[in-house]
C-alpha cells in the first residue's frame, strides 16, 4: 500500500473541500472495498477523508412522504430497523443478504452503493482490462459466468450493490453534493455512466459526496430475493426485487429490478406498463409473461447462460411474494 494522508471532516462542505483539495482524495466510511483495492494497487488514493464523523448522516428518519436514509447508516441498521422493516420489507430483505454479519456492521450505505467491480480481471493487479484502462475487456470472451447478461459498453462487469436492486425498485433517490449543490438521482441516473463508459463503476465524480436515500411510501408491498452459490456471505448470481402500491386489490405502480446481470440495476418499462392494473393475486402465468417481458433483450456469453432462467424464477417468485 502506497503512503497516504489523513484527515476527518467534522460537515459534508468539509469533506468535499478535502477531497477535492487533493489530485486522488477519497471518502472513507465503512473502508471495507476501499482498503482492499488500495492495499491491491488497484486505487490510487493520496489523501483518506475520514468521513464517519459527519452529523446527521448516520440517521434513518420518516418524515410525511417517506423515509430518509442516511449514508453512513450501516447495512445493519437497514436490516434490523423496525419502521423501515414494516415499510420497505424487501429492502430488509436486501440488507440482510449483505456479505457477513461483521461486515454488515461496518458497511454503509452509501459505500454499498458506490461500491467497485467485482469482476476478476478487474481485481487482479496484474492484469490491465477495460476497466482500468486497457484496451481489452478479458471477461467477454473469458471466464465470465459472473458477468452482465446487458450492458451498453464493451466491458461486461455487473454491478453487484444488493441495496441498489430493492432502491430501483421503490423508487428511491440518492441525494449527492456536488460542488456545494445537491443532486437528486434515481438509480439508474446513480449507475448510468457505467453503463456507457467502461472506466467507471457509477456516476459519482471526485469529490462527489453521497448524504442520504430517500424511500417514498408509494408502494406498501416489496420482497427481495436473490441466488448464491453459496447460502450465506456470497455475492449474488442474480437478484431481484419487486414493488407495488395497491388500488382495489390491484397492482399500483409496480416496480421490479434485477442485480448483477448489468452495470446498473435491470429494469423494463415493458413489464412494469403491463404489471400495472393486474390483480395482486396473481397467477403463475402473469408471473411468467412479466418476466419474460423483463428478460427479453437478454444477451448470454459463453459461461453466463444460467443466469436467464435463473433470473426468470426470482422474478416469478418475487411477484407472487407481493400477496403476503
């Protein structure tokens, strides 16, 4: 690891004047994908702000249109956060299948979400992909059974953030300071410039800030669930998360995303324009057709292939899972 220097912020204008006062400044909160990439080379960081200190931040408040969360709320929190549990429970949900309880204790929001790639190419330090500025994505025509079914950029690495699925999914928004102004992003808006352009894992630039999440209380029904190969601390192969408000005992709104099959989390206005209006009671074979509408323009490599079935039942399940 190479040296760097130190510094806590004490108010979110402070910590971005750190950060930006520095050619490689970075946040650090939970630390745990920033002290690892730093130790592997794969970051260069000259500067640490130290920004665990920062007031307010740590909050998960309900206000009158919905929750707000804040960015160095830990994974935990989310998870075990009675109001939030019986509001969002998909998001829960979410927290809960966060690597480890140890980790999950650390980890904060906003780090879930601005999280690096997890492709393996990426994370060797000796190998110059993409990602990192090279010249070849390695993993398309690779090893690449953990990589994007969709993508809008040569380079097929996943975003893997479980919080960002159940988020896209309800309609939260991520509210950034950039340059003493704050920024209200959607999720998609969050991962959009991963999706175009292969050197980056999110939209933030440096000195971007993350302060909160804010959840509206547009759809009372949610569930999450994702596949690992293995039952616990595991990263998902797929995961899914689906929404709704009720009208009448019919859907309202519907939402459902996909995670780690694309730079950003998954979504179809296709499946959600036909979900809309459907009994809440739905039978497996609107399940069914939802889903494929969700899966359509799916484009499999070599190794991936499984994921599309895979992806195909978390969506089905996920929907029926909305009626209790």
């Amino acid at each position: 690891m190479k040296p760097f220097s130190y510094a806590t912020a004490l108010s979110p204008e402070s910590a971005r004047q750190l950060a930006s006062s520095s050619k490689h400044g970075a946040y650090l909160a939970g630390g745990n994908d920033l002290l690892g990439l730093l130790k592997e080379g794969l970051v260069e960081a000259d500067l640490l702000v130290n920004v665990k200190a920062l007031p307010g931040l740590g909050k998960i408040e309900q206000s009158g249109a919905g929750w707000s969360i804040g960015a160095l709320a830990t994974v935990a929190q989310v998870e075990k956060h009675p109001g939030l549990k019986a509001a969002f429970p998909g998001l829960a949900a979410a927290a809960a299948e966060v690597a480890s309880p140890q980790i999950r204790n650390v980890a904060t929001v906003g780090g879930n979400l601005a999280q690096h790639s997890r492709c393996w190419y990426f994370r060797h330090r000796d190998t110059l992909c993409l990602k990192k500025g090279g010249d070849h994505c390695f993993a398309r025509n690779g090893e690449n059974r953990y990589h994007t079914l969709f993508t809008g950029n040569p380079c097929v690495s996943p975003m893997v953030s479980s919080l960002a699925v159940a988020f896209a999914a309800l309609d939260a928004v991520a509210v950034v300071v950039r340059e003493g102004k704050e920024l209200r992003w959607s999720m998609a808006d969050f991962y959009h410039r991963a999706w175009e352009n292969p050197l980056t894992h999110h939209s933030l630039e440096p000195g971007d800030l993350v302060v909160r999440v804010e959840v509206p209380l547009l759809r009372t029904r949610s569930a999450y669930l994702q596949a690992s190969e293995k039952h616990a601390f595991d990263w998902a192969l797929v995961s899914c998360a689906a929404a709704t408000g009720i009208d009448g005992g019919k859907m309202k709104g519907p939402r459902i995303a996909l995670g780690s099959i694309s730079p950003m989390p998954h979504q179809a206005e296709a499946a959600n324009t036909f979900l809309e209006g459907k009994p809440l009671a739905l039978d497996d074979a609107t399940a069914t057709q939802a889903a494929d509408l969700l899966l359509k323009e799916a484009q499999p490599l070599e190794h991936n292939g499984y994921k599309v079935p895979i992806a195909l039942a978390l969506v089905r399940r996920a929907l029926l899972q909305l009626q209790s």
